[in-house]
C-alpha cells in the first residue's frame, strides 16, 4: 500500500464520540477530514473539513464522499456493511467490509472465534420459539440472552435467571434472534487493543482491567494487575484474532477473567473502543493515532505506557443538579479532562471521560475519589 501522507484527507463513517477523537488525531497528524453521519448535531462534524449529514444507505451521498477522502475508517458497528462495501469499490476501507459484518452480527462473531479455537462461554443460537428448549438444555441457567445485531452498553440484553425465565425474556427483545449465553462468574473483566498494519506488523496496547456499571463502562485500570500470565494470554490471543481477520486498523478483544482463571473472549470491535481511552493520556501513540497510521500506510507506533492510568466515563447523569464543577475537577493535579461536544446530557449518555495518570496505581485511585465527590456534589 502507497502511504497516504499527512495533507490527504481521511474518511470517518460515523460521527460520535469515538469519530471526534479520531477526527482530533488525524488534524493534529496534519490530515483532513471528512465525516459521514445522519445526525446534524454529531460530535465529529464539529472538526471535520465537511460533514456529510446524510443516511448511511443514501448512495449519491456515499459517492460523494469517497471521491473527497483518500482512505475511510469507521468508529461504530451499527452502519450497513453493504455501504461500506460501496465504498470500498471506490477507495480503501479499513478495517475491511468483511471485518465489520463479522463484528456486527453475534452469530458470525460466535462462529468465527469457535472456529479460531478462542474459548468463549457456552452458549446457543435462537432464532426462533422453536430453538428456545434446546438452548437451554446446551446452555442451562443462570445465563444471558443478547440480540445477535444492534446491542451495546447492556440494551439488547436479558437475564434468565430459572427456566420459567427463558421465553419471557426473549419477549422482552421483541423475539429478536439472540444468542442465549451461560452466564460467567466472573473474577474480573479486561480488554486487548491491538493494531495491525497492511504489512501484517502488529502492536498490542497494555491490558487494561474494565469495570461496568448497568452494562455501561465506568472505569478502567492500566496497567490491570491481573499477573503477567493472564496479560500474556491475553495479547496473544488479540494477535492470533488479528492475524486471522486480516485486519488492517484497531481491533478491541473484550475479555471475561472466569473464577478458575480462565480466560474467555466476550466480544470484538473493529475500531478504537472506550475500554482504550487510557491511550490518548496514558501511551506514547493513542489508538485512535494507531487507527490512522494503520489505515493510511504509515508504520505502527509505540504502544509504550507511560505511568500508571485510571480513566473513568462521565455520563449524563453528572448534569443531574447542573454544570458539574469542570474548574474544581480540573484543579486535581494529574487529571486530563475530556468532553465530547454533545449539547443534551441525559441519563446514562457518553459525556465524556477523565484520565488521572500517577506515579502509583494507588495514588490514581486516591484522586479519582476526589473527582468523583466534585462530580456528585
């Protein structure tokens, strides 16, 4: 692959949160900026070159865009792969169309790990009333449905706690095909950011430890304390899903660490991923950084921690009594702030996240109990 050199102009199909930061990285790296989004109010639009504030099904728009980008990227999962695949008739799409439908649907994700002999929890496909019976003789209880397409941040999920649990629950996902999942007792949660060029070079960020509320990230801790031994397994396993997708781009490999010391894949996405917020403050290349170099050509950087790094989310919730306190918060030493430029906090929404970097892992976490009593004042 040609590189494409800072001055070409960069495609982002996508435009929230993780399309802003990819956006800020790219024109810090001297590139332009294009971004795809129906949504007028997107947190991208605001530093790109031109917004395309269009349905991603809309094929003049998508026309027009690939011939104003040199090489186009993604930050999200839900966009039709038949779009992306439009567009890579057109210009270089990376991560590749394939790699998405993959990610996108949790019975090719389900398939495609089994195949690749990754240990996963047990689980079983429903696609109808007819198949609930036999997942649960293959799965048992207590266990999980998730919908095979569109679920995130804890939506598109239910529990069955007994067997009486089993059909309502997938009523109450509308009886969406889902995948019925055995439910893990879990030691802790952890994830692989792992980069992978054209060339087939790879890195493989540090571990980090991932901590959910409600389904919804709320903090992470790098490096994870978890031992070298599950860190080496880990990357390893990021490196082999990698090298088998092809991937050229960023690939985030969610974890389960189970009660015996098993590790267990959740969960694939083919992009920068919140899980690796600690990069931007925390490493000597971000992922986002690592998106770009990967998708333009250029060499992969290091992916060296910096210090111990604690990064939490801050949702709507925080504007519950109003604008929080951002100069007391700012007034921590170590923290970096990051706001995504979204207009309308409410419950449970991405606002943005804060990093504390730290000479001990300990000491981060002594400041971010200071940051979060100036956020729930």
């Amino acid at each position: 692959m040609t590189p494409k050199l800072p001055g070409s102009s960069v495609g982002i199909v996508g435009g929230g949160q993780l399309g802003r930061m990819l956006a800020a990285e790219a024109r810090r790296m001297g590139y332009r900026v294009q971004v795809f989004d129906p949504a007028p109010d997107s947190p991208a639009a605001a530093l790109a070159d031109r917004h395309w504030c269009r349905p991603f099904s809309d094929r003049e728009a998508l026309e027009e865009f690939a011939r104003a980008a040199d090489v186009i990227t993604y930050e999200f999962e839900n966009i039709p792969a038949e779009s992306l695949t439009f567009l890579e008739e057109r210009k270089p799409v990376s991560p590749s169309p394939e790699i998405l439908r993959i990610c996108q649907d949790r019975f090719l994700e389900k398939d495609f790990l089994v195949r690749q002999r990754c240990p996963v929890a047990a689980f079983a496909r429903v696609e109808s009333a007819d198949d609930l019976e036999k997942a649960l003789g293959i799965v048992g209880t207590p266990a999980l449905f998730k919908t095979a397409r569109l679920g995130y941040d804890g939506r598109g999920q239910a529990e069955v706690r007994t067997p009486a649990d089993l059909e309502p629950a997938w009523r109450r996902l509308g009886g969406a095909p889902a995948i019925l999942e055995k439910e893990v007792r879990l030691e802790a949660e952890l994830s692989a950011i792992v980069g992978r060029s054209a060339a087939g070079d790879l890195a493989v960020f540090p571990i980090s430890r991932n901590f959910h509320r409600e389904g919804i990230f709320d903090y992470s801790l790098t490096p994870s304390g978890l031992g070298k031994r599950i860190e080496a397994a880990a990357k390893e396993m990021a490196v082999a899903i990698a090298s088998a997708l092809r991937l050229v781009g960023v690939l985030a490999v969610e974890f389960f660490l189970d009660e015996g010391g098993g590790l267990l894949v959740n969960e694939l996405a083919p992009r920068p991923h919140n899980s690796g917020h600690f990069t931007l403050d925390g490493c000597r290349t971000s992922q986002f950084e690592q998106q770009l170099r990967a998708v333009a050509g250029l060499p992969l950087g290091d992916v060296s921690l910096r210090g111990p790094i604690l990064v939490r989310n801050i949702l709507g919730d925080a504007w519950s009594q109003g604008e929080p306190d951002w100069a007391a918060l700012l007034s921590l030493p170590g923290l970096r702030l990051h706001l995504y430029g979204k207009s309308r906090p409410a419950p449970k929404r991405k606002m943005g996240h804060y990093a504390v970097v730290a000479a001990s892992m300990a000491e981060a976490c002594a400041l971010d109990r200071r940051a979060l009593a100036v956020l729930r004042r």
